[in-house]
C-alpha cells in the first residue's frame, strides 16, 4: 500500500470533524453537515464560528485552534478569501483532510481566483493535510458515520463512488436507497485541486471494501494517466461510469460547474470502451446498472429472456422494449406450451413469450411459470412485469401483503438457486398516493430479498444488455489477453 492510499484511508476515516462556518441562523449547507452527523450519531463533532457559542446544541469554537479534541477533517463553508489563513491553523492543528465547500475559486474563471486556488495548495503541501474540492460536497461513507445530508442510507455496501458533482454524489446514494444499493465511499472532489479522480480510481482498484466502482466525469487534465488508471481499476472491478459535458453546452456548463475541460465525446468512449467499463448516459441508467450488477446473480452470458406478466398490451410493450435493447425473447416449444396450458387458464391466455394469462397476478401462477420456463435451455433470465395493466394496477392492496409477495418471493428465490439464471422484477410506479403506498411496500419486500427491481421494462432491458455485454467483454479478454 503506497503512501497516497494510506492517505484517503486516514481521510475516509476521520475521529473527528470541524464545520467552519456553521451558523445557529441559517440552515445552509454546513447547517446540514451538522444535523446530518448529529442524526448519524458520528462521535465528535465541532462547530466553529467565532459569533456563536453554541450551534444546534452543540458547543460552537472561536478558532479551530481553540477545539480540544482530535481532529482530522475539516468542512470549510467560508468565503474564499478567508480560506487561507485558515489553512494554517488546520497545519497546526495535525489536520488530515480539508473539505471545501466553498466556490468562488478556479471556475470562476477569474484569474485571481485561481491563483488563490494554487496557494491553498502550496498551503497543504507544506502543512501535509490534504484538500477535498474546492466547490463540493465531499464525504459520505457509511461506515465511519460520515455524512453529508440528512436520510441517507447508513448501512454500508459495496459500491464506491467517485463524483465530480457534489448534487450527483448526494442524489445517487439518497434515490438509489430504497432500490437496495448500499456504498462504502462517496467521494465529491469537484474543481479537483488536489484529490482528484485518478488518484480515487486507484485507491478504489485497491479498496477491500469497494467490489464495484461507480463514476461521474466532466473532465480530466491529464488525460493518459487517466486512461491507464481507468484501465487499471476495470481490469480488477465492474466500472459504471457517466460523463457529463458531451455536447457544447454541456462543456460549457462544465467548466463553469467545476472548472472542468472536457475531451472529444468520441474518444473518451473509445477509451471507456478498451477499458472495458460500462458507459452510462445518466444518473438513473447508473442505478439501474448498479441494481443489476448487485442483484441479477448470476450475470447471464446470453441475451435469452422469459417475460411474465398480465395484459396483452403491456406484454406486447414489455416484448418490444426487450428486443429493442438486444434481449431476445425465445420462442417457446410445443412441449413447453403444453405444460403451460395444463396448469394456466386458456381463456384469455397468450402461451408465446411473453407469457400472459390473466391470473399471473397470483403467487400460484407465477410459481407455476417460474417453475416452468426456468427449465427452458434457449432462456438465461426470467421477468416478472407488474402495473403496467390494470390487471396489476396499485392502490387495491392486492400486491402489498405477506400472502401475495411472501409465495411469490420464494418461488423467486426457488428459480434461481435451482436453474442458476437471474429473476429480475420490472414495478412501474404509480402516479397516486394510495398506489405509491403499495407499491413502496412490495419495492421494498423485492429488496429486502436481494432481487432487483427496476421502474420500467426499458430500463430493465437496457441495463441487463449493457452487464451481458460487459461479462462477454471480460471474459474475452480473459480468455485472449
């Protein structure tokens, strides 16, 4: 282990935290730094303002100097001009890692901004802490109890995440919670004055903790060692990334966000490509990527698909949507057409692929289906498509109770441990609140049970054909070095 990661691992594991610039006023985002450690029950937390004695129950310190604890990391949400002399107290202080919040540095595009950027590190160098940012929101990891906004989900997992964009570094650990999608790292670095994103490649290559490792990119400055780091870390992990600034406005926006100078669209995809990482267009596509990465185990090597589900309209849809994105959907034999019709209904019934008869919204024939098309050579993963018919509709509380999802959970489960092949659940979600209601419900028995779930059959489709792609990617290369 090099010096540089036993760096980022004092810096992901902090014993204490300083917020300058926390108010008892206002609730900005120091303000929520504070109230979001204070919620996550992280162990010493220390204001520092020299207006205030105290800021939400807490004591609030004139200087950080004058903080008695350890501290280790600091979360800056001062002006930019102030940040300098402040610099010199965390040296003094044995700080490790300082986190600005603060903008107003190099994407600012303003000369004398960017100087003062090269002084704060010239400034970190010499006091040997290291600088997160400017212009982001910086850490969450779960596991140290270190966190940045308020209701995220604690527990940790094993995805890390290395983002340009503070909002993204939030939004995709906060929305992709209920989904099941857990993180051992997230890391927002922004202008990237310091920390930047091909030191965290390499730190995440290495990482026990982090299994899959997730991007978002709006520029780099130093292209090949990029390349050679991205190449690295997805040699040895599933890589998701996304990269912002694709068109002219995009870049425009990006260097404006982060001070970021974006490369040709087509050769950053060039290289993503020969670097075997899986290219996403957004954050959503990373969550469902990332749903299906974590859940759809075994990642099949084929594009074969069962579709399960009731309507013949959603079921023409649901066919459509898969083999518009590459899945195929085989067709099905007469023997297994004739084991289907002695245990389905064959009033209202269409026995192809995709399978729909009217009561595949019961646990018996769903089981029944499962049970049946798992065994089919020519299929290498089933889905099950639920409120995309009314037959399916939300709010009834026909899908959210134990009788109907408990059966249907372990017939599931049953699929896959005996034929091998992944289940994956396509829940649409409704526009009312009593149908949200039940459908956060039975969302969250699908994730409780390990199974992945996905808001539309597209996104499905879309996600399962880029992992299929990547598995056949890194088995060639294995096979063909």
């Amino acid at each position: 282990m090099n010096k540089k990661t036993m760096e980022l691992d004092d810096i992901f594991s902090p014993r204490g935290v300083a917020v300058v610039g926390a108010s008892a006023k206002n609730l900005a985002f120091a303000e929520i730094v504070l109230h979001s450690l204070i919620e996550a029950e992280f162990p010493a937390i220390y204001p520092v303002n020299p207006k205030y004695n105290e800021v939400l129950g807490l004591k609030c310190y004139p200087r950080l100097l004058d903080i008695p604890g350890i501290v280790d990391h600091v979360v800056v949400n001062i002006p930019a001009e102030s940040a300098l002399s402040l610099l010199d107290e965390c040296a003094e202080k044995s700080v490790k890692s300082v986190h600005f919040f603060t903008a107003g540095f190099g994407e600012s595009g303003v000369k004398e901004r960017a100087d003062l950027e090269n002084k704060l590190l010239e400034k970190a160098k010499a006091g040997g802490f290291r600088i997160i940012g400017p212009n982001c929101v910086g850490l969450f990891v779960p596991k140290s109890r270190l966190v940045n906004l308020f209701g995220m989900p604690i527990n940790p997992g094993p995805i890390g995440f290395i983002s340009q964009s503070g909002g993204h570094a939030q939004n995709l650990p906060l929305h992709s919670g209920p989904r099941g999608l857990r993180f051992s790292k997230v890391i927002s670095y922004g202008n990237a004055l310091d920390v930047n994103e091909i030191e965290l490649l390499q730190y995440f290559a290495q990482d026990d903790e982090t299994k899959i490792v997730a991007a978002y990119i709006e520029g780099v400055k130093d292209g090949e060692k990029f390349r050679n780091a991205l190449t690295e870390t997805a040699s040895k992990k599933p890589v998701v990334l996304y990269k912002g600034g694709n068109t002219e406005a995009g870049k425009r926006t990006a260097y404006g966000h982060t001070a970021s100078m974006t490369s040709s669209v087509e050769i950053f995809n060039a290289m993503c490509h020969q670097a075997g990482v899986i290219k996403v267009n957004n954050i959503d596509e990373m969550i469902d990527v990332l749903v299906a990465l974590c859940f759809a185990e075994p990642v099949p090597e084929d594009t074969g698909i069962a579709l399960i589900g009731a309507g013949g309209g959603a079921s023409v849809l649901a066919g459509d949507e898969m083999e518009k994105e590459g899945l195929k959907l085989p067709g099905f034999s007469s023997a297994v057409k004739d084991e289907l019709k002695q245990h389905l209904p064959l009033a209202g019934s269409i026995f192809t692929n995709p399978l729909d008869t009217p009561n595949l919204a019961t646990p018996k024939a769903i089981a029944t289906a499962m049970d049946i098309l798992g065994k089919v050579p020519e299929i290498h993963m089933l889905a099950y498509h639920l409120g995309f018919h009314p037959i399916g509709s939300w709010g009834h509380e026909r899908f959210s109770t134990e009788v109907f999802y408990k059966p249907v959970i372990n017939a599931m489960k049953k699929t896959i441990q005996e034929t091998g092949k992944p289940v994956l659940i396509a829940l649409r979600p409704p526009l009312d609140l009593p149908g949200m209601k039940e459908f956060l419900v039975i969302q969250k028995a699908f994730e409780d049970a390990g199974l992945p779930v996905f808001h539309s059959l597209g996104n499905l489709a879309k996600a399962m054909s880029k992992i299929i792609k990547w598995k056949n990617k890194q088995l060639s290369t294995k096979n063909h070095p």
